[in-house]
C-alpha cells in the first residue's frame, strides 16, 4: 500500500527534484495520516500497540518494553515472515527458562507437527503476524489448517503481533483483497511442495486442490481481554 515512486519525468533535473520532493513529501504526509488512524482505531477495540521504526526496533521493543512486563513460561508461534524478520524468536531460544513449543521443526512428521501445534495453543506467549489490518482497527487472516488463527483468537494467554505497516488497507473488503492476491499466493509459492493454481497464477483462484491454503477465515474486531493482543506495527514494508 505504501510503495511510491514519483511517476512523471522531466528533462530538466531540477524541475524533476522538485516534483519528486513535492510529491513524497505529499505521500508522506498522508501515510502517517493512515498511520495514525489506524493505530487510533487499534487501541480504540483494545488492542495495546507499539510503533517500531524498523525490524531492529521491533525486536528492542519486544525486549525493552513487552517481554519484562509478561509472566511467561511457555512460547510458541505461528507462521510469519514478518515475525521472523525481527529475529525476535532466536533471541527467545537463548532464554532457558522458557519452554519453546517448536511446531515447525523440518524432521517433524505431519502427525507431530500437528500435535505440537495443538500443545503450542496452551503457550503462555503466541508469536505471529497478521496478513492484513484495517484502518477501522480489525485483524484479517487467513490459514490453512487454523492454527495460526487459533492462537491469536483462543488458548494462549499473552499474544504479540509484528505487522509491516503494508498489510494496513482501508477495510474488510480490501483487506480480503490483500490476503486472496498477495498473502495466500505468495504463501503458496515459498512451499515448494504445494501444488496449488495460484503458485502459476499469482492470485487465488478458490481452487478445490488439497494442498489449498485458503481453509479459514479469521477477522478479530476486538482484543479481549483487552490488551490481550498486543501489536507492534513496524514502519517497513514487511512479510507477504
């Protein structure tokens, strides 16, 4: 949503900087604006949220202002690059009084990995990212066995999401719109053995196939209990 280049060029250099000035000046302007709404709109459905300059800044966040103030024993998460990207999960391994509830473990059969990740919906800490938020303040995700979604809306008791401030859209319909023409097929495409139409296509294409990813539907208006959830909205365009 965020992504700008200034469109027009012009012969004279001059005439060009100063268009271009004119207009990511204008550009930022209104992106803080959507910022700030939707950061209000956030907090208004009590969600807690913190605001990350970058991925580094996230993880300083995490440490310095979130984590001292949870009482955790137990961590696990979902699926997010954007979570990820912050390398605040490696830095919770190091931690030896945590218990890590590792659902993603490559040598894992199926069967384990799904028993595992019903273990990880009992985590006193859930880690993960959303594929879209709303202006209005609502969360809108989508998986392929529910896992990721479960964790956010039921089971564990503190839940942190990172999200790049590109996965914030107007409404529910374009945030819909996000998740079925660039979350999912950009999900589908870093699986290499998922045999989906959208790793060819790019877009959802509600296919029937059994490696679909798109099984269910998750918009979370509210957090409850409030603060339960809370967000770190980083100023990069980050994930898928």
């Amino acid at each position: 949503m965020f992504t700008h280049k200034f469109p027009l060029k012009f012969q004279n250099p001059q005439i060009q900087l100063i268009f271009a000035t004119v207009y990511s000046t204008i550009f930022y302007m209104m992106e803080e604006a959507i910022i700030e709404k939707t950061v209000a709109a956030l907090r208004r459905n009590h969600f807690e949220v913190f605001i990350a300059t970058d991925k580094e800044d996230a993880r300083r966040i995490f440490f310095n202002e979130i984590f001292p103030h949870l009482q955790v024993e137990s961590v696990s998460w979902g699926d997010s690059e954007t979570m990820k990207a912050t390398g605040v999960l490696d830095e919770l391994r190091k931690h030896p009084e945590l218990a890590v509830i590792n659902t993603f473990a490559p040598d894992m059969s199926r069967a384990q990995k799904i028993y595992w990740r019903r273990k990880a919906l009992t985590a006193d800490l859930f880690l993960s990212g959303s594929n879209a938020v709303t202006q209005k303040g609502q969360l809108v995700n989508l998986d392929m066995i529910g896992n990721r979604v479960g964790g956010i809306v039921f089971g564990p008791k503190q839940v942190v999401l990172f999200i790049g401030i590109n996965k914030i859209t107007e409404d529910l319909e374009a945030a819909m719109q996000r998740v079925r023409t660039i979350a999912a097929p950009r999900n589908a495409m870093r699986h290499e053995g998922f045999r989906t139409p959208c790793r060819k296509t790019g877009v959802c294409m509600d296919c029937n196939s059994p490696d679909r990813i798109c099984n269910v539907w998750s918009i979370t208006e509210k957090s409850f209990p409030a603060g339960r959830i809370k967000i770190v909205l980083i100023r990069e365009e980050l994930g898928l």
